[in-house]
C-alpha cells in the first residue's frame, strides 16, 4: 500500500440505541458519537483527523496502524477500517485559517478601508517577505473543448 495512505481501525459501539459511538484504538482519547443514520465513515475521519492535527501541533508521534484484523469487536460492537490520504490532511491542515486580532492606527486602516487593500493578503505577503519565504503559485490550464 502507498504509504501517503493510512488506515486505522475503528471500533463501532452500536449499544445505545439511535447513535454510533467511535473509538480508536490506536489514540486512546480519540472517541466521538454519531447518530446511526450519519455518514459513520466521514465522521470517523473527521474525529480521527482532529485527533492527529492536535497530536502534530503538540510535536507527538503518529502511531503505525494496528491490523484491522487484530482488532476484536465485543456484542454490539463492529470493526471498521478509517482511510487517511495524509498529503491531502496536512494540506488541509497547515493551510487552514486562523485569525488574529491587528491593532492599526485610525488613520492607517481609513487609508487601506478607502483603497480596498485586502488585509489578509497584505499581512500575509508581509510575514512572508518578513520570513523570507517564497510563495509557489500553481495554476491549472484548461484547454477549451472543441465545440461541434
């Protein structure tokens, strides 16, 4: 398997009735509880993708996944294999939002209110030039269909 993929087990507890209950035996902590006619597999990965943000943001080491096969589901209970594509979480992770308070002198924000500045791209650029980081641009080209 491509290791940009990862899949960990997740125990279902079907005991109360109306909800799932998620467990992940691989992250004690990492539970959640959804209503049975939810989508279980798109909540079990978005509680298990909120557990590894949390892990990477406190520098903690991701476990290797656990067979599916060696997990052992009790009465009530089913295992159900969770995949992560990993590129496409830390994409989403480190490039989530996050806002911050700015103060500005009053004279300072009317000037950038009345020129229509962007100030989340201006910030931006300017932590990035501040940082020396480059900001790589990728574009997508679509080629025009053929009309008939």
């Amino acid at each position: 398997m491509n290791k940009d993929f990862r899949i960990y087990p997740a125990l279902l507890s079907f005991d109360i009735p109306g909800d799932i209950g998620i467990v992940f035996p691989d992250f004690p902590g990492c539970t959640g509880q959804c209503k049975a006619d939810a989508d279980v597999m798109a909540y079990a990965q978005e509680t298990l993708a909120f557990h590894l943000s949390g892990m990477i943001d406190d520098n903690e080491e991701i476990p290797v996944p656990s067979l599916v096969s060696d997990i052992r589901a009790k009465k009530y209970e089913a295992v159900m294999p969770v995949r992560i594509y990993m590129p496409q979480f830390l994409e989403n992770l480190y490039n989530k939002a996050e806002n911050r308070t700015v103060t500005l002198p009053y004279w300072l924000n009317k000037a950038a209110k009345e020129a229509h500045i962007n100030f989340s791209q201006t910030l931006q650029d300017a932590l990035m030039e501040k940082l020396g980081i480059k900001r790589e641009i990728k574009r997508r080209h679509y080629k025009k269909s053929a009309q008939n």
